[in-house]
C-alpha cells in the first residue's frame, strides 16, 4: 500500500521530467510582439518612408508575410485569439473588456504549452493586453520595470485647442528610460544567461501604440519638411454601410466601452487642426523607436550562444489607420486594419529573405510554434501550421483568413477576395487584384453574387456572445 501510494505520488513527477527530457534539444523562441504596427515597414514598402533596418534585417533572415491579418483588430481580441489559438467567435473575446480566464478558464496558452513541453516561458512588456493582465499560469518570469518618472514633452503648439487630438511628439529622455527600452534590456540580460532548459522569452512591445511620444532623435529621422501622406479616396465612405460608417467615425468597442473618438471623428479633427503630416511623422518615428529597441535584442540573441537555435517571430497584433477611409486607429474589418506585419526566421531553414503573399492569420502562430518546435500537437486550435509556406512561401494555399469584430461582424480575406458582413446585414466586396485601397464595394453588383455566397461559406456558423 505504501508502495502504490509512493507511485501515485512520483507519476506525475516522472511524466514532468519525461516532458521535460524530451523538449532538450528543441529550438529556443524569441517572440517579439509589436503594438498598433501597420506595414509601415521599410521591406513591407506601406509607407515610403519607413525606415525599420532592424524588422528588414529580420525579414532577411526568414520568411515575411506580407498579407498576415489578426483576429480581432484590437488589443485584447487580437492577442487572447493569438496565444490561446481560438478564434473570438468561439471564446466570445471581442473587446478590451473581456478577462482571459472568465471567457477560457481552460485555455492552455501557447506559453503554457511550452512550459508543459519542458520550456522555460519568461516575458516583459506588453503580450497580453492590460498592465497587469499577464496571466499568471503562463510565465516561469515576468519582468516589470517600476514606474518611472513622467517623461518630459519636448514642446507642444500652444496655438492648438485643448479639443485638439493630439497625442504625439518627440520626448526629451533615452531610450533606456523609455518602458520598451527597459524591457528591452531585461530581455538582453536574460539572454546572456547560462539557460537550463530551452527558452520561450517574449518581447512584448508598447510602441508604436499612441502616445506617438518617443525621443527626439526619431523625430530627427523623419523631417517634417518631406513626410508623404496616405494615399485616400475623397468619399471613400460613401458606399461602406452604416455600420461601417460608425466604425470609421466613432472608436467602437465590442466591450461596450464608450465611444472616444474626438468630436465629429478623429479624422476631421487631425485636418481641423492641421496635424495629419505632424502624426504621420511622429508614427514613423515612434516605429523607428520600436525597431531600434528591436535592434538590440536581435543583437544581443546574435551575440549570444542560442543564435544558431532560435525560431525568431515578430508580429503585429493589428494594423493602423492614418486617414485612410477617414478612419484613425484600429478597430475595423478593412484591410488596413486587420493586415499587419508578421515576420518568421527558422534557424535550420532553407528559405531566407523571402516574402510569402498568401493570406495568413495570427491565430496560426499557435500551431505553427508547435511544429517548428517539435512539441506535442493540441487539438481545438482554430490556426493551421505555416510550416509548409517557411519551406515554400509560394506554394497553393487556399485557406481563407476570417477576421471578426464583435459578434456577427466579420471578413474574409482569400487570395483576391475580401468580403465584410457585419451582424446588422451591411456587406462589403472588395476585389484585391484590382483594387488594393478597397476603394470600390462591390457588394451590392449582381455579378458578384456568386463570389459572395462561396465566401459567404467561411464565416462562422455560431457566434458566441
Ligand atoms: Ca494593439
């Protein structure tokens, strides 16, 4: 009876350390998540004058997808569906509201995988959305600097209104005193430490979320005298439906939190108060800032030990908007909202430096990790491994990604195709080989009716709500 009861006690024990044993020669990952990120990247081409040598150096080392779309095109939707591999139509995740473990109790994150396989998962910054929202269940460590003194503006117009929406400009301060510059730092320290078990370290981002405040040596980068503004339609909302229409002009969130955008939309107001060349620049160099930061952990892993046997991901959790269809931030289904950067750089892989134009989703990291990295599969997860495109990025692959934002309203977005229905009826066509700006809704023509009902087939059967 002893015996059996010493047995029972040691089971669990011996299947840990099998775990363990067997994630000993598995590949290290560095997981570096970017907040607000659009494809204003140099090698990405979104803006001309981006300038992001770091996220280039990366791409050159890997695979870069150039048509990765989120989830959600919001913080917390977009990562919760990323790092628990479910999409918000079943967790029911759709704004910033929701709390990961009252929607998943259950959920195995994609840290909490590694960690069962026998990885160390340690992290700083933002992965989860929310300050304190990092999940206890999924960290061996998680470093959070203190609270630092309030950052110094270096000037603001005084000609401008209080009204006026202005959240941007260059900062009097270093980089190291800026919250992603220390963590930054603590990830770099980490890596220079002898590493017991393979590693799981996620570098969590802030910037280039608002405020666009970041020190003046970006600033510097991009003068204000040459900065180019978006391309946009005059009138582009005219032929989006209402819903649509309320999601350019008011900042919506599923969660219920209440509407604030400026007065009369964020759009009117940057032109009112002459700033949409001033905000282009500053989220320039507020991405210059995320990519320098970016720039020293990418040199700190290279100079380490774990060099030759570390997958690299870097992602967006969403994209931006900048005045395309008199829309600012987030939180819409077109494309600039949902396409972000998403960056994958294998250590043994064959295919460097290339780009993979097939539509691809955020949810798909999930199982792709596990296969890069040899871990047991999970079943429920709504992705697909990208594996097949890090060896091949221009092989057939006609799954469509759908994306959603709040309950009932989504897009799909297939190789030419994005179609947008939102739970009210409203509908949205756009056709990519033609029309990349989503210029033209093609929704209400009869000779896409056709089109429509097979992309109509993709969204999700049931919503939760
Ligand atoms: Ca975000």
């Amino acid at each position: 009876m002893r015996n059996l009861v010493r047995t029972l006690i040691l089971l669990p024990a011996l299947g840990l350390f099998l775990q363990r044993a067997a994630a000993d020669d598995s590949p290290n990952v560095l997981f570096i998540a970017v907040d607000d990120l659009r494809d204003w990247v140099g090698h990405l081409g979104g803006h001309p004058q981006a300038t992001t040598p770091n996220i280039d150096r990366l791409a050159a080392s890997g695979v870069s997808f150039t048509r990765a779309y989120c989830s959600a095109p919001l913080c917390n939707p977009s990562r919760i569906s990323l790092l628990t591999g479910i999409a918000p139509s079943r967790s029911g995740v759709y704004g910033n509201g929701e709390k990961l473990r009252d929607k998943l109790p259950n959920a195995v994150t994609l840290m909490q995988h590694f960690r069962a396989s026998g990885y160390s998962a340690r992290g700083a910054g933002k992965l989860f959305h929310g300050s304190r929202a990092y999940d206890e269940d999924s960290w061996d460590g998680y470093f959070r600097p203190a609270n630092s003194k309030k950052l110094r503006r270096i000037k603001r117009d005084s000609s401008l209104l209080k009204s006026a929406w202005v959240p941007w400009g260059p900062l009097a301060c270093s980089d190291d005193e800026m919250f992603d510059g220390k963590n930054a730092n603590w990830i770099i320290a980490e890596l220079k430490k002898p590493q017991g078990n393979p590693f799981f370290l996620a570098y969590g981002l802030t910037k280039p979320h608002l405020t666009w405040e970041v020190p003046q040596k970006y600033f510097d980068l991009h003068p204000i005298d040459g900065i180019e503004l978006p391309v946009v339609k005059k009138g582009d909302l005219d032929d989006v439906p209402p819903f649509g229409q309320k999601l350019a002009r008011e900042v919506y969130d599923p969660s219920g939190e209440k509407n604030f955008a400026t007065r009369g939309g964020d759009h009117q107001n940057v032109i009112d108060n002459g700033q949409w060349r001033k905000a282009v620049q500053a989220y320039l160099a507020t991405i210059s800032f995320a990519d320098a930061q970016i720039g020293r952990v990418l040199d700190a892993l290279d100079k380490s030990e774990h060099a030759d046997n570390t997958v690299i991901v870097l992602w967006g959790d969403h994209g931006w908007h900048l005045g395309e269809k008199e829309h600012w931030r987030k939180h819409a289904l077109w494309d600039v909202s949902t396409r972000t950067p998403l960056i994958i750089s294998v250590p043994d892989g064959v295919t460097k430096g290339q780009l993979c134009h097939r539509p691809v989703s955020l949810i798909d990291l999930y199982p792709t990790l596990v296969d890069l990295c040899g871990l047991p599969e999970r079943d429920g997860l709504d992705g697909q491994s990208l594996k097949p495109l890090l060896r091949n990025p221009g092989q057939e692959w006609d799954r469509p990604v759908v994306m959603t934002y709040g309950s009932g309203n989504h897009a799909v977005q297939t190789q030419r195709w994005r179609y947008i229905r939102y739970a009210d009826g409203g509908k949205e066509l756009y056709d990519h080989a033609r029309d990349p700006n989503e210029w033209k809704n093609l929704a209400s023509l009869s000779q896409y009716k056709s089109t429509i009902e097979e992309l109509k087939m993709h969204l999700p059967e049931r919503n939760k709500r």
